[in-house]
C-alpha cells in the first residue's frame, strides 16, 4: 500500500544501490565478456534465442556476470524472475515459489526462473521439495556458483542441468565495462569524466578480470573526487562550492580506488594453477613454471603441496632420463616441511627450474600403468616355479663351477652373479611382453643400449619374440 512517502522511500533505496548493480545490463546484446557462451552460434546462445532454456548452472569467479547473465535470460524469454541464495532459502521459501510459479503459469502462461546463488549450499532437503517440479518444467532452475560444480553441487543437481563456466573478464573487455559504465544513464553519463588510458589499464590489470570489483573502483574514484571538490579548500559547509565541469581520473586516482590487487584463487584456482605448474614443467618452461608458483603461493596455497606435485612429476615426466630429478624433489619436499614460508619459496622454485630444464621421459610411468592394466584386466599369471620363494618348496641345489643352480621341478634358477656380465639371459615373466621402454635422451638412453644388450642374450637363449615381446 503506497502512502505520502513512499515514493521518497523508493528513490532513496535507489541510490543506495551500487554502480554495478544501477548499470547491470538488462539485453543480452549489453553483456561484455562471455563470448565463449554468447557469441553468435555459440550453445547458450542458441538456446537463449531459441527460448530452450533448461536448468543451468553457472560457474565461475566473482564478478563474471552470474547473476546478471541469469536476469537478462529472464528478461529475453520472457519468464517471471525470481532470485534467491541457497545458503538461506528454507523448505517453507521453497513451496511458497513452487506454489506462486503453479498460479502464475496458470493466469499468466508466464513461466519462472528460480535463479539460486550459492547453489552449491543447496541441501538434500530443499532438493526433494524443488527438483521433481524443475524435471516437470513448472520452474527452470539457475544455480551460481564460483565453485567447481562437480566438485561443489551435488548430483541430482548436475545430472538435471546444463553446466556453463564464465571466464574472468579481459583487460579489453574490463576497459569496455568501465566506459560503459560512466556513459550509461544510470551511471555518470550528467557527470564530465575524463579518465585516461593508464587509469583504465589500472583497473583492468588489478580487477583480475572482475567486473563488480572494477566498476567498484571507478565508484569510489567518482565520489571521492567529488567530495573532495565538493568541499573545496577551507572544508565543511563554509567551504562548500559547486563542482567543477568534469571529473579528472588518471593513474594515481585508479590505484588509490582500487588498492591491493585479489588473488583469484578458490577450489577452481587451486586444481586449475597446480595443472598450469605441472604442464609448465613437463613442457620444459621454467618461467612459466615459477609464476604458477608464485600465483599459488600469493593465493595462500600449502607449500607442501607444490611440492609433493613437484615430487610426482619428477617420477611421471622426468622419469630415468634425470634420476637426480627424483632426488632434487625430494629433497625440495623435506625442505620446505622443515623452513616453511616464506623462505620456502626459494626452494621451490630452484627445484621446478631444475625439473623444466631436465630430460624428460615417462617411459617408467607408461610402464607400470601398462602392467596394472594387465594384472588388472588380463589372466594373473603363475610366478614360473624357479622363481619362487625356496623356503615354500622343495629344493634341491646342484652346484657347479659356472651358473649356480637351484632346482625346482626340473627348472633351475640361474644366479646372476654367477653369469657373465651378470646377466645369465634367463626368462623372469613367462610371456612375450615388454613394459619399459626407455628413451633415447639423457640417462635413460644408457639404460635403453643396455636394456636392448640384456633383451638380446634373452632372444639368443630362447629364440626371437620370447619373454620380450610386444
């Protein structure tokens, strides 16, 4: 019920809304940014053109456009928007949305979009009361988070829905916000602003790809430019005078709005960063190995983290073309348990540079992931009799001026030390199989002439193709 004042009420809670939300687009043609998802011929796109919206979810850091994204689907289908957090909504909230979306549906022919923030906070209770009503169309459900949904949201949730993950904004298109923002009518467009290209760089490089952060900052630029003019050199209302004809925002006025710059981190952060180091590593790029590092360590990540993925890649991807590499990350690992930050840094970085710089090889790892492939999904095979434990068979010992001999069931194992070159040729798997493979780079190509030298006395004792095999 409106009353004398109400009007007066609404104006003024219209100018306690921040920048970001006065400007927030409303048309899907005003969205910068996301062209991976909005671009012409691109799904969302397509589907939000084809009013084929099913439930989404949409996932990504702060300030990428989840929320407003979700309001311009409304308003371009045409539904009936309503917005809530997961982290607070109740059973009660729930059936009274379900129950308004049933009348609306039927009076108006107007379908509703539940938009839930935090969605990874929704429960197994809310679950139960919502989704049969989402599967029957009666409301399309879009969920925001800044979690990694399949880490974050919970099954019914993702099987039920279409994932979509917005991308932090570029330096171009942050730039682009910003100038949108002070032309837009609900923004500064009666208020002359000059700002120059260092002051929008500024906020482009510090906003990390956030857009609520920067259009923040430029707010803060605006109004305490204005103050301070406003209030003039002798201060208060004695020193009151109008403001001048424009706002001037350059460099020092940008890094003064905005302040410290964000790490970006978060679950996605975390798995995404540590991905970017390994890859840097293996593909031998040193530089890019020690910023992923340094990304993760100014975000607040475990040391100790880095440096047990440190130590895993130096088995995985370095392998015997460097076995030293195994060792440098083990020793990197101890240190940085026994000094911790910050000093921690230092160690980590000289062991990720000397792992890039290494030769590479996976041939140990291929290998074993070949054999548990094979015990796994292949016949176990049967330990060859002259192989087995003595202690758990009958054994009888010839002995001799050559090879050693210890009789089991006619077979008699063969004691290397006893063999020429210690290698007596001698068949200790029973199958035509081969498993490592060394590479011909650094150390590794020493263990592969060799290998081949051992492999060779193997095929001179049991003819071509056996034991060693394909």
């Amino acid at each position: 019920m409106s009353d004398l004042w109400s009007g007066r009420r609404v104006e003024a809670v219209r100018k306690a809304e921040p920048l970001a939300v006065r400007v927030r687009p409303v048309d899907l043609d005003e969205v910068i940014g996301q062209t991976h998802l909005l671009g012409p011929g691109k799904l969302l796109r397509r589907m939000i053109d084809a009013d084929a919206i099913t439930s989404l979810i949409l996932h990504g850091p702060p300030g990428t456009g989840k929320t407003t994204l979700a309001g311009v689907i409304a308003g371009r289908t045409k539904r009936r928007f309503v917005r809530e957090n997961a982290a607070s909504v109740g059973v009660k909230r729930i059936r009274e949305i379900i129950d308004e979306a049933e009348r609306v549906l039927g009076d108006e022919g107007k379908r509703t979009i539940l938009f839930l923030d935090e969605i990874h906070r929704f429960t197994k209770a809310q679950q139960d009361v919502l989704l049969g009503d989402v599967e029957r169309g009666l409301i399309t459900l879009i969920g925001a988070t800044t979690e990694n949904p399949l880490f974050s949201v919970n099954s019914a949730l993702i099987s039920r829905s279409t994932l979509f993950r917005l991308e932090p904004l570029s330096e171009d298109e942050t730039a682009d916000l910003v100038r949108r923002a002070i032309a837009h009518p609900k923004g500064y467009k009666d208020i002359p602003i000059e700002i120059n290209e260092g002051a929008l760089r500024v906020w482009a490089v510090k906003s990390e790809g956030d857009g609520r952060r920067a259009l923040g900052a430029l707010e803060v630029a605006v109004e305490s430019v204005l103050g301070e003019q406003r209030r003039g050199d002798g201060g208060g209302e004695a020193g009151w005078k109008p403001a001048p004809p424009s706002v001037v925002i350059d460099e020092r006025v940008a890094e003064d709005s905005i302040q410290q710059k964000v790490a970006v981190y978060g679950d996605d952060g975390h798995y995404d960063a540590i991905s970017a180091m390994i890859k840097s590593v293996r593909g031998s790029d040193p530089d890019a190995a020690v910023y992923w590092i340094a990304r993760m360590l100014d975000a607040g990540e475990d040391p100790r983290f880095v440096a047990r993925r440190l130590a895993i890649l130096a088995s995985e991807d370095i392998g015997n073309a460097d076995p030293r590499g195994i060792m440098v990350a083990q020793a990197c690992w101890d240190l940085v348990e026994r000094i911790g930050m910050p000093e921690a840094r230092i160690t980590l970085s000289q062991c990720a540079c000397y792992l890039a710089l290494a030769p590479k090889s996976n041939a140990a790892y291929m290998a074993i992931n070949a054999a548990m492939d094979d015990v796994k999904n292949g016949r176990v095979l049967p330990v060859p009799m002259y192989l087995r434990d003595p202690n758990s068979s009958p054994v009888s010992i010839g002995a001799g001026k050559g090879v050693r001999v210890k009789k089991v069931g006619g077979e008699g194992y063969e004691y290397s030390h006893d063999a020429e070159g210690q290698v007596s040729g001698q068949d200790y798997l029973g199958v035509e199989k081969r498993y490592y493979e060394p590479k011909d780079i650094g150390a590794e190509a020493a263990m592969r002439q060799r290998l081949e030298d051992i492999r060779g006395k193997r095929r001179e004792r049991y003819g071509a193709g056996s034991g060693d095999g394909a």
